[in-house]
C-alpha cells in the first residue's frame, strides 16, 4: 500500500474460501476496549490452526464454552454452558430448554448465502441474560469485492464483525500481529478467531517482524521499503488489455530431467496447467535447455515427443506458449542431469545451441521463442561466450529455414542486470520480433534495477520492438549481499517460505503496473510453484538445503494443485488478472436484429430481422437503434421469402444480400433457408436509397450461399458457396471471388475465381484485410466436425494460407480490425458445453498471437453475465476499438440483439 495507514473497504467473501486462500500460523487480535457487545473472558485470544479451538465467549449469564472446528461446508458444532433456570435460544429457537443440564451442544447446518447466528440465554421470565452472535457469509470465490481502497493480501488478514459484532461508534482500537497459518490442517472461520473491525475505520498496519528470522530481518527490513516506495510511484495504469500474463510451467522445465518421461507425470504437467488456468493466466514459458533435444543427448526423441504433445495440448487451449532455450544449468540443486561442456568446441556449442532451437521452431511451433535470456549466465554455465551478432544470425536461419506459411516471433534479450549492449542491439535488429528480459534483483552496486527496467521498455518500445518479460521473480537479497552469480541456492531457499510472500505480491503488483505501463506483449513470473504452497518457516527448517525445503514444499503443493488450492501470491495474482480483464463497454443497439453490416460512410447501420411469417427482412438503423427502416418489405422482385446477410458497398449507396428463391425447395426445410444457413439463397444487389435490384445468381435448388464481403476498393467481392452438386454430390464449399463494375451504376460481376485455399472441405468468408492483399474465412477440414471450426488468411497475390486458431473449440466470423492489427472473433472455447452452445468474443494480433477473451457472458463473476444467452455471433468492427455485434440472446422463444463493444483493444 502506498501508506502505512489502511482504510478498510466492506468485502463480500467466502468462508470456505479463507481455506484456500488465507495461509497464517497463527493471529493474534489485542482489543484495547472491548466492545460491548460481547464480554471476552480475557484481554486476548490466541487462536491456533491445531485440532479443536478453546474459546470461551461470555456475555451476562451466557458461556459458550467452545466452539468446536467444524466440517466447513456441513455443519457448525457449538457447546456451552447455562444457569438451571435458563434456557439457551438460537436464531430464537430453543435449542436447550430450562430444567435441562449446564453443560450442552448443539449443530447448526451452514447455509449458502447470508446468515446471523444470535446465541442467547433467557431466565424463566423470558428476559434475556445473555447474547452472544457470530455473523457468517458464505458466498462463492469471485463475491470478493475491493473497490480500490484496500487490498486485502496487502493487509494480509482481513479485518470483519465475523464472531463478533463490534459497536461501530465505539471508538476502539484494533492491532494486528501476523503470521501464518499453517494450511496442512482444514481452517474455517472459527480457526480463524474473533475478527475484530469496524468498517471505513483507519488501522495501523506494520508487518509481524516476529515472524521473520533475525537472519532475515534487515534484508526483509530494506526490501520492503524498496517495494512501498515503488508501489506509490508505479500506479497501474488505465489500460491494461494489451498484456497477457502468464508463468513458467516449472515441472515442464528441462532441468526436471527423466522424471519428465516418467509414467503418469505428463498428466500431472496437464493438472498443473488446468490448475494455473483458474488463475486467469493468458500463456506458460516451457524452458527447454540445450542440449536435451540434440539428437545425440541420451533419450532425446522421448524428449522432443513429450513436448511437441504438451505444445499441442497449449495451443488446443488458446494459452500463449513461450520457450526458452538457453543452455542447461548443472549447478547441483536445480536439476540430476549431468553434462560436461568442456568435451565441446565453442564451434560444436554454437552449431548444437542452433540446431536445438531450429528442431523447437519446427516441431514445437511456439507462439514465441526466445534465442537467448540472460547472455552473461549462459557464459558462465558453458565457459563460451556468444556475441550479439552470433545471437542474431541463429534467428536469421531459423527464419529462414521455417515451413511456409509458419509465423513464430523470435526474440533475444538479457536480465536486467546485465549489459546495456544486449538490449541496443537486439532492438535496432530488423530481424528480431521481440526483445525479452528476466527480471530478479531490485538493485545492483545500488543501481534501481526496476526503474531501469522500465527505462529498457520504454526503449525497446520505442525501437517499434515488442517486450517480453520471460522471467520474473523477487530476487531476496540486497545490493551489498549480491552473490557472484544468480544461481545461488541459499538465495532461492529464501522463496520457499512464506513469511517472504508479502514482499513478492508487492514485487508483482510493480511489476505488472510497469508492464501494463510499457504495453508489454506477454509476462511470465517463474516460480509457479509457489502460486500453490509456500512453507511456514520453524526453527526445525533453518538449517534444511534449498532441495529439502523445495522437496518439502512440493509434497504438500502437488495436493494443492489436484484440488486447484492456491497460496496467498497465488490468490493475489488471480485478483489482479481479474482487474485487468476488464471487458469492453457494452451497449444495446436494438433487441430486435441479426447479421448486420455497417457503413462508416453513410454512418448507417443494416441488419436482418425478424418479421411477419418468421422471414427475414433487412432493416438500418443508426448506431443509436433510431431512424429504424425496412428496406426490403416492400421490393416486388424479393418479398416473399427471407432476406438477409446484408453487406454494405464502401460507396454506402448499394448493399449485397443473400435472397431466397421461393422457387426452389429445400431437403432440409424452411428452417435451411434462412440468411444464417442459406440454401436457395441467391446473391442480390438492392440499391438502399432508389430499392433498385440486380440479381447476380442463380442456383440450383439445395445449393447455398453464405456471407457476401466487400473489399475496402469496392471492386472484389467474396461469398461462400457450396459446390456444383454435378460436379460433387455432397455438400462441399468453395470461396468465389468476384470482380465487380458499375455500368450506368448498376452493378454487374464481370469475372468469378473458385478459391479452396488449404484445401478444406466447408468455407464461410469473413472479409478482406484493409489492403485487399487477404481475405479471412473460418472453415474445416474434410472429415472433421463442423463444431471444430478454426480461422485463417489467404493472401490471394502469394497463395500464402495462414490458420490463426487451433483447438476443438468453433471458432467463426473473424474480422480485421480498421488498422490491420487485430483480429476479433467468436469462440466456444473456454466455455461450458454442457447446457448448449456458449460463444465468446475474443481478439487476438493479426499474426495469431496474443488471444484473449473480451467478453464473459457465461461467467457469473462478470456483470454482463447472461446465463440464457447464446452469446455473440458475427461481427464487425466500427472503429480500431470498437465492434458492433449480432447476439443470440436466447434461442426459444428466439431473440436476437445487436449490441456495441466500445474500448476493445
């Protein structure tokens, strides 16, 4: 926080949910004037995560004993004691009559939702001599609600009436001593103590040195300080969209050895990474270090196959996926695999560093991959140095050598620590796509290694080079304790405790304001692990190895990855990704509208509707849903049957459309001729100002047409048809191309191209780029199902086909944005199936890279969260930021909406 004093914000949060995400030892709560609420039977209460709690409550005549850790997620166990004229009430119930013994106990069954809990002892006269209340919420995960006033792991306790009821004009004190609790053992809130605190109220807050080691205590001590003055002056700024987080996969590293081939561990690698899903992480870094993919390297092959399935298995999820590649690191503590560099040659080194990132390039087709991280580490590994410009030739032949049509961004970069040349030099290279960094220390010979690393970004940026932080961690020791070299164990043992996990979510609220600041394109923390479990420091663990404690910490952390239990930095990380997944401002056009297409030059909205019969008519509007109009109810040559998929002219005079013949039967029924499916439609051109029309088709009967686009020239147009049923009997596509001209402004094709680019079996067309070198389109292969759906271009000068998305999710109606840089789309992924078919927008960068989701309809923690709703379905983009959208709000009764997306970037 950026100050010492702490202004608490009300939150709705989830008992249960402390469990996972609150990990202390033990709390202690110091009340300097009890309440009056609720008499203590002394002036502190130490409650501890141990098998039963010993509170005593008392208030008048009523003692309740104890109140016994229950199963959270049943029932609480209360016991207590009574005068013998007095009977006990719960919630106003008598739950322990007069006459009966002192001592009883009783359960009570937790709700969901919202409950008070008010114990009370009332006398034979019904008078109350007694009450005592516990205030209980129990609510899902994503009810946590902060408003920006506080951050409830920079507290690191939150503060609430739970177990007692404070007078909120009392002007009491609270302080605070923190530790943690030790999560080996089930904790609920009963564990958790007498929470004490009075709402908006300003608290002192310091951390718990008690809890930090003497050995630690300074270096803790000047860290932190660093931090706080950094959180006040790296504010996280507006936008945040542009940057993907992700970590490092750390039991998929290299440096894990043999144990990567053992039986069941690719599963348990799969676990992690569902797991590290529900965090919101957009990619993983998979470090994959030389030589273990040499051809020579002892079992290499097994290697190459474990990755190129768990490549695959990334990319199905739409996770970015960056691989490292420098040399392996023999120290003793980071890996069992022995390799000895002085049986090499530096030329046999360089030749094998690039055929190793060349067999990456090929086989795993990361979205990125990153030559080199840290030059002056790899020096001191392997005894070779590698200059700048050998670094940037291994890029050029990698290049060049890649199949066609493959896209990788190549990148080279250094730790922020290390020489200025690095970063000069890879970013005035042409070739290079991206220059990386590895951020650790916060100094160095008293050098601001964080505001350095801002100066490289904003550098780097300005070179027009993307950025990517392939490794961030907080390094825990000052400049003077600064080892040699990086990888020094009794450094990294540092990690593994928690008491260290206050310092490491402020290192990463820095770190990701400055990302955010600089549009960093993809930042990966590295210690994954500890996203899950950190260690309660002991006196017993003082003197333990970095792998014993990293042993210890990883037995306890792979239950918390099967049950997707996170540490407190990881239940940090997910709020802040959360923060930053802001959707886009979304308004309602109209509740009334389909397929659209927009004119920017005639400012005129055009889509299909709903009309009398159940057909489709073609209406405009404003983007407002005004000066609404039928274009088509009253033409004689095409009302009758539906009318639909309009496509504006950039001219905004005529528009094409998709009419039915009325002629024609279809096999499938009336339903297989509406403007989204398409058979017996034709293509026309309906004049919007004179309703003059020209039709340009004429099909046979069963065959269909789908999604006319204009190129931004007004000359190319391109529609989806299925092919000639004497050529094929089945239902196979193809894409026309078609010239267009004006004679006498009326419109004429003059010459039809039948595309199947990549040689697919079903094609629906998109649009053009804005040069009109490339058109999009959705579409799959024969054999494959229509729900599998997956994007690519085409350049129609180089014959050059590009797919942009590969999963088993549908993936349909992309568009291009205005500037060329972004692609917006639809996608099943990441949804839930099982109650129907569930669509996302989503955006990705023009080359594949980057895909995130913009909207979260079917996700209860977003407020445009619709759980009827089918959600967006084809669209186009409006501006560079913003999209107008046909939405399927609900299928029976049907209803579809158009509604605008502002601010998608």
């Amino acid at each position: 926080m950026s100050s010492n004093k702490i202004t608490l914000a009300l939150f709705s949060f989830s008992l249960v949910s402390l469990i996972s995400f609150l990990s202390f030892n033990q709390v202690f709560i110091f009340l300097s004037k009890t309440p009056r609420f609720s008499q203590l039977a002394s002036s502190d209460i130490a409650v501890r995560a141990s098998n039963e709690t010993s509170q005593v409550l008392q208030d008048g005549d009523l003692t309740v004993a104890s109140i016994n850790r229950p199963q959270y997620d049943e029932k609480i166990h209360f016991s207590g004691n009574k005068k013998h004229g007095e009977k006990v009430l719960l919630n106003g119930q008598v739950i322990v009559p007069i006459g009966t013994q002192t001592s009883w106990q009783y359960e009570y069954p937790l709700q969901r939702g919202q409950t008070v809990v008010a114990i009370q002892s009332v006398n034979s006269a019904n008078a109350i001599t007694g009450s005592i209340y516990q205030h209980i919420q129990r609510l899902g995960m994503g009810d946590i609600s902060q408003n920006g006033s506080v951050d409830i792991f920079d507290l690191g306790i939150l503060i609430g009436n739970y177990g007692k009821v404070i007078d909120q004009s009392a002007s009491n004190s609270t302080n605070i001593l923190l530790s943690d609790f030790n999560l080996d053992q089930k904790v609920d809130i009963f564990d958790l103590g007498l929470l004490a605190g009075k709402y908006g109220q300003e608290y002192s807050y310091q951390d718990d040195l008690s809890a930090i080691p003497n050995d630690d205590r300074a270096t803790y001590e000047h860290l932190r300080s660093k931090l706080k003055g950094m959180e006040e002056h790296y504010q996280v700024p507006a936008n945040t969209n542009a940057t993907r987080v992700g970590v490092e996969l750390i039991n998929a590293n290299g440096h894990n050895g043999t144990k990567l081939l053992e039986s069941g561990y690719y599963d348990k690698v799969l676990q992690t990474l569902t797991s590290l899903q529900q965090l919101g992480i957009k990619g993983v870094t998979v470090q994959i270090p030389y030589p273990i993919l040499i051809e020579s390297f002892p079992r290499a092959n097994e290697y190459l196959t474990f990755y190129k399935q768990l490549a695959s298995e990334i990319r199905s999820r739409s996770l970015n996926l960056n691989i490292e590649s420098q040399s392996l690191v023999t120290t003793p503590g980071f890996t069992d695999i022995s390799f000895n560099y002085g049986t090499l040659t530096r030329q046999q080194f360089l030749d094998g560093r690039y055929r190793q990132l060349q067999t990456i390039a090929n086989e795993l087709k990361p979205d990125l991959l990153s030559i080199v991280d840290e030059p002056t580490t790899e020096v001191g590994i392997t005894g070779f140095t590698i200059l700048p410009i050998e670094y940037i030739n291994m890029v050029k032949s990698i290049k060049n050598n890649l199949p066609e049509g493959q896209v990788i961004q190549l990148g080279a970069g250094a730790g922020i620590w290390e020489n200025q040349l690095y970063f000069d030099r890879f970013s005035n290279e042409p070739s290079i796509d991206f220059v990386t960094m590895h951020v650790y220390p916060l100094e160095i010979d008293d050098m601001n290694l964080i505001d350095r690393m801002d100066n490289l970004m904003s550098s780097i940026r300005q070179a027009g080079k993307k950025v990517v932080i392939g490794e961030a961690w907080l390094y825990k020791a000052t400049s003077s304790e600064m080892p040699p070299e990086l990888f020094t164990t009794n450094i990294f043992k540092k990690d593994v405790l928690d008491h260290w996990s206050i310092l490491d979510r402020q290192f990463l609220k820095v770190l990701l304001n400055i990302s955010y600041k600089n549009d960093a394109s993809f930042v990966s923390l590295f210690w994954s692990n500890y996203l899950f479990s950190q260690l309660t420091y002991t006196d017993e663990l003082h003197d333990l190895t970095y792998a014993q404690l990293s042993s210890l910490n990883n037995l306890r952390a792979g239950d918390r990855i099967a049950n997707s239990q996170f540490s407190s930095i990881g239940n940090y990380l997910k709020q802040l990704l959360k923060q930053s997944m802001s959707s886009a401002t979304i308004k309602l056009v109209t509740d009334k509208g389909g397929r659209l297409s927009w004119s920017d030059t005639k400012q005129t909205l055009a889509y299909d509707r709903i009309g009398i019969g159940f057909k489709y008519d073609i209406y405009t509007s404003d983007l407002n849903g005004q000066a609404v109009r039928c274009l088509t109810c009253t033409i004689p040559t095409i009302t009758g049957g539906n009318v639909g998929q309009p496509a504006w002219h950039p001219a905004g005079v005529w528009l094409a459309a998709q009419v039915e013949d009325t002629t024609l039967t279809s096999p499938l029924g009336e339903i297989s001729t509406t403007p989204g499916t398409g058979i017996n439609n034709n293509l026309w051109f309906i004049n919007s100002e004179t309703l003059a029309t020209t039709k340009l088709t004429s099909i046979r009967a069963g065959d269909a047409i789908l999604h006319p686009q204009f190129s931004n020239s007004g000359d190319v147009l391109i529609w989806s048809q299925t092919v000639d049923p004497f050529i094929r009997a089945d239902t196979q596509w193809s894409i026309k191309l078609a010239s267009i001209q004006f004679n006498n402004q009326t419109p004429y094709i003059s010459t039809i191209q039948d595309l199947r680019p990549g040689n697919l079996y079903f094609y629906e067309t998109h649009g053009f780029s804005p040069d009109g070198q490339s058109i999009i389109f959705s579409g799959f292969k024969e054999g494959q199902s229509y729900m599998d759906l997956e994007v690519y271009t085409y350049n129609l000068s180089t014959g050059v086909i590009n797919q942009l998305t590969s999963n088993q999710a549908w993936d349909e109606h992309a568009h291009i944005s205005p500037d060329g840089n972004k692609v917006v789309w639809i996608s099943t992924h990441d949804t839930d199936q099982s109650q129907g078919r569930k669509f996302e927008l989503w955006i990705m960068d023009i080359d594949g890279g980057n895909k995130r989701k913009l909207t979260h309809f079917h996700d209860s923690l977003f407020e445009e969260y619709d759980p009827n709703a089918t959600g967006p379905a084809d669209c186009e983009w409006i501006t560079p930021t913003s999209v107008i959208s046909y939405f399927i709000r609900s299928i029976s009764p049907l209803r579809e909406d158009i509604l605008l997306f502002e601010d998608v970037r």
